[in-house]
C-alpha cells in the first residue's frame, strides 16, 4: 500500500480527463476533452466566452456529471464521485462569485473549513465550544498567511470585494487541498487587487496544484506554468503562455475573427 501511494504522489499528472464529454438538451457544452494537469504545477483553462471553459471546470471538480469520459484525481477513478467525496480526499474549489457566510467572522468563517475537514461535518454544533475552538490556532494561522489578521473578527459581509476573495481561498485552503481549483479569483477586481491575489496564489502554490479558470490574460502569463485554451467545447491550444499566445487559431479566437 505505501508503494501504490508513493507512486501516487510521484505521479506526473494529479489530474487527467480523457473523452470528456457534456450535453444539456442536445446541445454540446464540452466536447472529447482531453486534459492533463501536471503535479505542482499551476494551470491554467482559457479561451472566449461560450468556449466552454465553466462546464469543464464543473465538470472536473464533479459539480456536474460527465455524459461521457473519464477523470482520474491522484491515480483514483473519480467519474462517478460526488463534489463532497473529491473534497474529501484532496481537490477543493473556490467559485467566480464570492462564496462566504457573510453574517459570520473572517476566523468562523475559515474554522468551519478547518471543522468539515478533521469532524467531517462543519455543521456539527452540538460539540462543546472547547472542542470547536481547538480549530483557532490553526485558523488564525491561515488568516494571517493570507494578510487578513486585521479583520479576523469583523464579519465577512462588511469586507471589501478583493478581501472576501481572499478569505474564500483561505477557507479553501483550510480543507488542505493537494489541487486546488479557482474560478476566475481575479474576476471584478482593481488592478492592485488583481496583483495581490497574484502574489497570494504564488505564494500558497508551494506543496500543491492550482487549476484555473482565467479571463485577465495578463494573471494567466504572470502566473502560469501550462495553459490550455478551450473553444466550442474543443481544446484548441495548450502549452506555456508564449506558445499558446501566438498559435493562430488562439489569436483568431481572442479577436473575434471566429465567432464563439
């Protein structure tokens, strides 16, 4: 057993889909995608609007079945696994629109991570309270790694839109994610809250691997070691940011010359 799961964690790729396939009503969302996420790394999933590029990413994080394909998570099948199951043995996500409890504080909010992580159920409040606040240490750790320690016990709903951002990747990181998936985490943001969350995502990619959706092509060449462009469902491109930049068919889709 300890062979089989070092060979898991020298694998080359933590992540690979292979004929993945999603319809809704006839109509192809995503479309015999291929997809191999290599360990450590941080990818990223682009491509225009209508390409595609949400569905997958559900698709991938088991927020929505496959009509057809495989995916593979760490050498494990996981087609079949539900989004709780996937969390549980190590790929957690983060959503393009901020998803907090906006009525509880910076710390609760990440000490319920931390809670669903080691209890397996972050509702359980029929434990003491000095049960629960054995979570604090380690909360107040990851809140101060993601520069939010100055408001760790203002509730999230008065927090500016980048810092409730930054709070929904704390959260995340707090399940100890050995993949971790954001959604567009620059979406709406200033451009010196675009540069933190560069910073931020830099900093915390060390021990683990960060798949992105990503529209700001500017976080995609700062940050990324692979990149795959999506269009009509369809892989069009893949490779670093130079190469995939300057392959026709991207630059035909980014500026419209192909209808999305």
């Amino acid at each position: 057993m300890e062979a089989s799961q070092t060979a898991r964690s020298e694998a080359a790729n933590i992540l690979e889909a292979r004929g993945l396939r999603r319809e809704f009503l006839g109509f192809v969302a995503v479309d015999d995608v291929n997809l191999d996420v290599p360990t450590g790394a941080i990818h990223a999933l682009i491509g225009p609007n209508g390409a595609g590029k949400t569905t997958c990413f559900n698709l991938l994080s088991k927020f929505i079945a496959p009509s057809a394909g495989t995916i593979q998570f760490d050498g494990r099948d996981i087609t079949t696994l539900e989004a709780d199951q996937v969390a549980r043995i190590g790929m957690s996500r983060s959503f393009q629109i901020s998803a907090v409890f906006g009525n509880l504080t910076v710390l609760e909010n990440v000490r319920l991570s931390l809670q669903a992580r080691d209890l397996g159920n972050a509702f359980d409040f029929w434990r003491s309270r000095s049960q629960l606040k054995r979570f604090d240490e380690e909360a107040y750790t990851l809140i101060e790694r993601v520069r939010l320690s100055d408001v760790a016990h203002m509730r999230a709903c008065h927090l500016p839109y980048g810092r409730k951002r930054t709070l929904e990747i704390a959260a995340t990181l707090a399940l100890s994610p050995k993949l971790l998936l954001l959604d567009e985490p620059t979406a709406g943001m200033t451009e010196e809250g675009v540069q933190q969350i560069i910073e931020l995502i830099s900093e915390i990619r060390a021990g683990r691997t960060v798949l992105m959706v990503e529209h700001n092509l500017s976080v995609v060449k700062s940050l990324c070691d692979k990149v795959t462009v999506l269009m009509r469902g369809r892989v069009i491109a893949e490779g670093n940011y130079d190469e995939v930049a300057s392959d026709p068919l991207v630059m035909s889709a980014y500026l419209g010359t192909d209808e999305c």
